[in-house]
C-alpha cells in the first residue's frame, strides 16, 4: 500500500488526464507534485506542487522524484501527422526509459503508465477485445501516436522489471468530457461542432469520459497489478452512431456524403497536401480517414473487476464535452 504521507509524482500534470486525475488524487488525500513545462491555475488551485521541467533532460526530474512514493508517468504528445514520428518517439521512449531510471536511483518502486487503448484495441472487422489481445502493429505500423506507444509499453514492462519497478499501464479509448485545453483528444468533435468534417467513413468507435479514466487511473496504484495493463472504455459505437447522437445534442447534422474507403481516403491526401502546402492545417487528413475505417473496439471488463472502473452514462459525457467545446469556440 502506498503511503498517502509521501507524495506520487505525475509527469505530464498539465495535460488533459493530467489534470483530471490530481484533482482525484488530491481527493483521495494524497500529498501530489507534478512534473510539466507550463504552469496550470486548476492544479495550484487544488495545491498540487509544481516542478517545471520535462523527462527528457535537466535535473529536474531527479528534483520531482525526491522522496515520492510512485510515479504516475502521463508525460507525452498526441499528433496524427507523419512528421512528428521521431518527436513523438524520442519522448514516449526515451523519455519513459530515462523516468525509469531515475526512479531507479531514487528507489521509487512503482510507476503506473498511461498509455492507450489503441495499442491492441483496434481491428479491422467488428472484434471487440481485451487485454489478452497482440500489440496491433501491423495495423497502426504507419500512425505514428500509436506506433510509439507500443513501443513505450514494452520498454515500460521489460526496462521496469529489469530495474525492480512496478509497471501498470491503464489504456484508456479516446478520452472526451470537459478540460480538453489542448484539443489533444476532442480535435475531431470541435470540428464537428464547426462543421468541418465532410463525411463519416465506415468504422467503430469507444471513447471513455476522462474524469472516469482518472478515477481508473488513480486506483491502478495500488489496484493494479504489476505488469498488467488495463482498458479504459465506455460504449463501443460505430462511427456514424457517434456522430449522429453527437449531432443530437450540438443540433447539427452529421455529414451524409457517402464516398468509398479508397475515395475518402485519397481526397483527405489531396486535402492534406494542399493545406500543408499553404502553411495551414488541413480540416481532414489521410490518417485520421484512415484511422475512422477501423474498429477500435474494447472489454473494460478486468478494469471494471479489479480496478473498480465505472463508465458513465455516454450521453452525459457527449453534452459535456460540447459544453466546454462551445466556450471555446465562441470565446474565439
């Protein structure tokens, strides 16, 4: 049991799960310090100590891990473009290699890794599956997001063990709900809301509420066993269910351009370098095309079992998630 009189680390602190799960955290009296390069207003309101600084250099990852029970390791970029590979790769791998061997050093025993679903929660076909599932590499081998986060998942598993460290992964689906500043998980419904998404490719989707993953999250800790990983999922939708219950409630309808996979999938390509080209960011691309064809289906049964995991009502999350989108977008 971990000691609630010492405090757990959480790298990436500012981030959408970030901030979520030390507001959990901070609830469940633990003492939290987090590691991150900006400030966050929410986290010093709720006393979390702040370490500025990243996992990849400086002394400050020494400086945060000093006296911490565990580590919640959530630093890390989410990107669907190719030319991020080796950014996103550098710091999902290195970054996790060099986290745990510091902790290592500082004799902190237990690391509890966010990775995600879609490092084996994704098919071609209608499969819904759980953890016994394959790392699915052969499917996302050109996404690069998920592509490095099979790889951080096996340094995290084989490094920790050899080094002595508790690793639990918690894989969430895709995150939604309010706090989303970044728009690193909810980048697709706000163009929903703007209506930028021309058509709605064949596909399956599972999305979690990330209050909920947090709550999952915080309990892995000291719930979850060590080199196991547990999905985070709520319902499991196929592409056009989603947008049409999401059209629902934003009162806008979902887009009924019909066009083939190899056809959708060639215009975004067109659309993307046309963008590119103009120095703009493109409203659709190749791979998230792509990525929509698939199932990305999962069980959340063990989380449920061990981890007490409880996914709330789909619809509540959706109206929240415009919500907070809406402020944004009108604020703009």
């Amino acid at each position: 049991m971990t000691e609630h009189r010492k405090p757990v680390l959480v790298t990436g602190a500012t981030g959408f799960l970030g901030e979520h799960l030390c507001r959990v955290l901070v609830e469940r009296s633990h003492t939290v310090r987090g590691l991150a390069r900006t400030h966050s207003t929410t986290l010093a309101g709720l006393g979390v100590e702040h370490v500025r600084g990243d996992v990849l250099s400086g002394p400050e990852l020494d400086r945060a891990l000093d006296g911490v029970a565990a580590v919640f390791h959530l630093a890390g970029a989410v990107s669907r473009d190719p030319g991020d590979a080796q950014r996103m790769m550098r710091l999902h791998v290195d970054g996790t290699r060099r986290v745990l061997e510091r902790m290592a050093a500082a004799k902190v025993p237990r690391m509890v890794l966010a990775s995600t679903s879609g490092t084996i929660g994704v098919s071609k076909g209608e499969a819904i599956l759980d953890e016994s599932a394959p790392y699915a590499e052969d499917i996302v081998a050109g996404w690069p997001y998920y592509a490095s986060k099979i790889y951080q998942e096996r340094l995290a598993f084989e490094h920790g063990a050899r080094l002595g460290i508790e690793v639990v992964a918690v894989n969430p689906s895709l995150l939604l709900g309010p706090g989303d500043r970044r728009l690193s998980s909810t980048g697709d419904v706000r163009k929903f809301l703007k209506r930028q998404i021309p058509t709605i490719p064949d596909g399956g989707i599972s999305f979690v509420d990330a209050r909920d993953a947090a709550e999952a999250t915080a309990s892995a800790l000291e719930r979850g066993r060590a080199g196991e990983r547990y999905l985070l999922g709520g319902p499991n939708w196929t592409t056009k269910e989603f947008f049409a219950r999401l059209g629902r409630i934003a009162n806008i309808a979902p887009p009924r351009l019909p066009l083939p996979a190899s056809w959708a999938r060639w215009g975004a390509g067109v659309m993307e370098e046309l963008y590119r080209w103009r120095g703009k960011e493109p409203p659709v691309d190749r791979i998230s095309v792509e990525m929509a064809e698939h199932y990305w289906w999962i069980d959340s049964s063990k989380a449920e079992r061990e981890l007490g995991f409880a996914a709330r009502d789909p619809q509540l999350t959706l109206v929240d998630t415009v919500a907070y989108l809406r402020q944004g977008i009108d604020a703009a």
